[in-house]
C-alpha cells in the first residue's frame, strides 16, 4: 500500500473510470472501506448494494464518521463537500480499487502469483495439493479457502471461502510482504458473482467440476456456470486455463477467453493431460500421470477416484505453470490428508472404518459413498442433513443418492439455520422412495444421530458422517453452536470423551 494516495491517483491506478461528463475535484485518501461503521477522517467509501442491505444508505454515517469522497453506481443524495464519484458498477470499482490501495495492480504493484480455483466440489483438496506441490518445487506459498487462510506460515479461520474485496487483497498484500512466491486461493461463485475478485491479476485458473448448488442464489443452472465462468473471463492473456475435460460444461468454461488452455481427464481421450488409475484402496491411489511430453507414476494418500481428478488438476496446472514433474510427484505423495476430506477417525484396531467429510452436494455426496462402498466389506452407514435457508432442489436428490449406494442412512441436521430442521427432513425423504434397500432414520439432533450411526456399527462396516467435514459449529436460528463431527465421533469411539466433548 502506498503511504499516501489522492483519489485522482487511486481511480487512475484501480482503472476505475468516472461516468461521461462526470468531473470531481483531487483530495488526498487516507483509506477505503465499504462498511460506514469502519469510515474514518480522510476515507473513500464505497457504496455498495448488498442482498440485505444497500450501502447507498449508509453515504450520511460515513460522511459523518469522516469520508470525504463516496463511489456509487446510482442517483443518491450526497452531503455538500464530499467528493461523489459516479460508476457504472460499484462492486466492481471496489474489487479494483482495493487491488490498487494495497499495491497489487499497476505499475510497481505486483504480488505473489496468482492460481484460482473454482468448481462445484474439489476447490479445497486441489488447493491443498497445488500447495504441497508448489512447496516441494521449493516456493513460499499462500492459500487462501474453505478450510483456512495462511499467509507464508501466518494460520487463522476462514469465515468465507473467498473474503471481501478488502480483505482478500489484504491479506494477499500481507502475503507479498512475507515473502510469498504463489498465492493459491478458492473462488467460489458467490465471490465471483459478486466480483470480489475483478481487481486482480491471475496467472492460472483452474475449472474442477460442474452440479447443482447455490441454486437458492444463483436461481438457474445456467447463473451459476455462467458466475464460475467469470474467473476464465479475468484471464489475462499471458495467464492459463486449466479445465476439466470430463465435465460437459469444459468447453463454455473456456469459450472465447484470452488466455491459453490447458484440459485434463480421468476419461476425456483427448485431455492434454490423463490420469491412467492404477489401484485405489484404502491407503490411497496410484495412477500413471500421462501428458504430451511425460509419462510417470504418481502415489497419493488421497482415497477416491474423485482424489485422481483433484491431484490431476493440481498436477496439470503446476505443469502448466513450469514446475518439474519431480516437484509434482513429491508434492502429491506428501500431502497425506485435507481437513474434513474423507478423514478417517477411528482409533486403530477398531473394527469399522469411521470418516468425516464436507461433502454437502449430490454430486459430492455420490463420489464419496462410491468410494467408501468399494472398500467396504461390511454395511455402509451415512448420516447426513441439508443446510437451512439454502437450494431446496438438492434435497431430495441428496437423498436419493445416499439411498442408492448406502446400506443405512441417519438423516439429521446441518445448520438448518432459520428453518424448522424437521421441515427440512420432510423435503429430503421423498428422495428415498425409488430406494427401499436402504433402511432410514430419522434423528433430528447430530449428536444423536452420529450416536447411533457408530452404536450400530459392526465389524467389516464404515460409518461416514457427511456435510460438515472441517466445520466446527452448527448454525441453529441464529446462534453459531460449536459443533465438530471429528470431536464427536472420536467421543463415541473412546471411552474417555475427546476434550470439549460431551455425550
């Protein structure tokens, strides 16, 4: 961040242009914000129209608290004395001014390279082995994502996946200044749909994969392919794309873009990159990395056919990026676990598999009980819910799936939020109905249901609790309850309850 900005400097840096006719008067900045509580002596703010709330609104109580120059994309009335900056589109002018206030755009701006990540399932894992990879070729690295931000060995929680414009490009100035080399981060189609990500520059952006979810915002499949398309859209020329050519929505991903594109698939014949899989079992998969110049094989501790997918696009976009197939092959072998991901929890000699993963989709949902049911040599026992306040649609349908390939199913809550959560169960039973193999519970509290999932588990049986993974709260009204599903089960599988556990 320069240490001192005038507004005329800051729009000309951020590439925000004044409305035609629209002329204005040059005062120094001291700071940006887009929240009035946050405004202070010599700010500019940014008015920006939310889901809930405008802050078109809030011009007077920044104004008071000290702004002395407001952005908006609207006609509103401004106090006498304070700059008004008109715009086309005021989330966009955010996303690019924050870019310029913390010296990531224009001349001698600059920050770690950038990697975005965005798809329905497997933002987080690919980021994490992207990571691991990056760190075996020897860089500092950032991440930034569902799971956890870190910036070159600074840890804390991840309240979004992808932050605010404000925040995002904080932290990934504080990640330049630590002496990052690459910053890996999750954009998910909130964040792009919001253009929190417009001010920056990419140097590769990875597609993972396409199914229903966020219909509840987004109102239409189409909305949202078209929201994980922007980050292709943003692609400079010099940057790449790297897609997943097993997903039929590839090629609009990538329609028309500047940048050069990079394909990879598991069954696409003619992906530049392919995955030959050669086992998966419990302790992993192994499967033949093969590209227009390379043929080698990769050992990854990740379980799953849909861990192939992930590691093939961490490897394929590192590739793209110039790192050596060594680092690419250690940087997979040595990421052993992901937060949440098909974590297992069991005590060793247990004679059931228990695992926790985040999976909250139908598509995610399938992927991991196909995985769990070829290495089960017993019954497959799911507890799951659906989240409050969030896509309807998926109900059913995540139940069907779970009814389709499990043996016994606790259905339960997950953050029902302001929803009542046995009005939630009702919308996800019906999906049941083409599936009477699997024998359905219903237990309303998770607690319970994970309780009773683990009690009924015998031997040559796993147990996977589903919809949470790494989270540790349940959103119930509009309380935020700590909640783990790891703590808890781990509680039911020791005699001694886990610290913070109760029974």
């Amino acid at each position: 961040m320069a240490d001192e900005w005038t507004l005329t400097a800051l729009l000309a840096r951020a590439g925000v242009s004044p409305m035609s006719g629209q002329s204005h008067r040059d005062i120094p900045i001291t700071t940006i914000t887009d929240d009035s509580r946050k405004a202070e002596p010599g700010a500019l703010f940014v008015a920006v129209r939310g889901i809930k709330s405008d802050g078109h609104h809030y011009i007077d109580a920044a104004v008071s608290a000290g702004s002395v120059a407001v952005v908006v994309d609207r006609d509103v009335p401004v106090p006498p004395g304070v700059v008004e900056v008109r715009v086309p589109d005021s989330r966009e002018a955010l996303a690019r001014l924050a870019a310029a206030y913390y010296g990531l755009r224009g001349d001698g701006g600059g920050g770690p390279r950038l990697i975005g990540i965005t798809g329905t399932n497997g933002k987080t894992t690919v980021a994490w082995i992207l990571r691991s990879i990056l760190r075996a070729a020897g860089y500092r690295v950032a991440l930034l994502g569902t799971v956890e931000y870190e910036l070159s060995g600074r840890r804390m929680s991840a309240p979004l996946t992808t932050p605010a414009p404000l925040e995002l490009c904080r932290h990934l100035a504080a990640a330049r200044d630590a002496g990052a080399d690459y910053a890996v981060m999750e954009a998910s189609s909130h964040a792009l749909d919001q253009r929190r990500t417009d001010g920056l520059t990419f140097a590769a952006g990875v597609f993972t994969n396409l199914s229903g979810d966020h219909l509840d915002y987004h109102g239409s499949m189409e909305s949202y392919w078209r929201a994980k398309r922007r980050l292709f859209e943003l692609l400079p020329a010099d940057a790449v794309a790297v897609v997943n050519r097993d997903d039929p929505v590839a090629d609009l991903m990538v329609a028309n873009i500047a940048a050069r594109v990079v394909s990879f698939g598991i069954d696409a014949v003619g992906a530049d990159s392919r995955a030959i899989v050669k086992t998966i079992d419990s302790s992993g998969c192994v499967f033949t990395l093969r590209g227009p110049t390379v043929e080698v094989p990769v050992r990854s501790a990740l379980v799953g056919r849909h861990n192939v997918a992930n590691a093939l696009a961490a490897a394929t976009t590192a590739e793209a990026c110039g790192i050596s197939v060594d680092a690419i092959c250690a940087g997979i072998e040595q990421l052993l676990a992901v937060p949440g991901r098909l974590q297992r929890v069991e005590p060793e000699g247990c004679p059931f598999s228990v695992f926790v993963d985040y999976a909250h989709t139908d598509d995610a949902l399938r992927n991991v009980l196909q995985t769990l049911k070829t290495l089960t040599s017993g019954r497959l026992i799911c507890v799951f819910g659906c989240g409050g306040n969030r896509d309807h649609s998926k109900r059913p349908r995540m139940a069907e799936v779970v009814g389709q390939i499990a043996d016994l199913a606790f259905v339960t809550s997950d953050n029902p939020r302001t929803e009542d959560p046995r009005q939630i169960i009702e919308e996800m039973l019906p999906g049941f109905r083409s599936t009477p193999r699997c024998r359905v519970e219903v237990q309303v509290d998770r607690r319970r249901a994970i309780e009773a999932a683990i009690s009924q588990a015998q031997p040559g049986d796993t147990v996977l609790v589903a919809g949470k993974g790494h989270e540790d709260y349940q959103l119930i009204g509009d309380k935020v309850l700590h909640f783990d599903d790891v703590e808890v089960a781990r509680a039911c599988l020791d005699p001694a309850p886990a610290a913070g556990a109760t029974r």
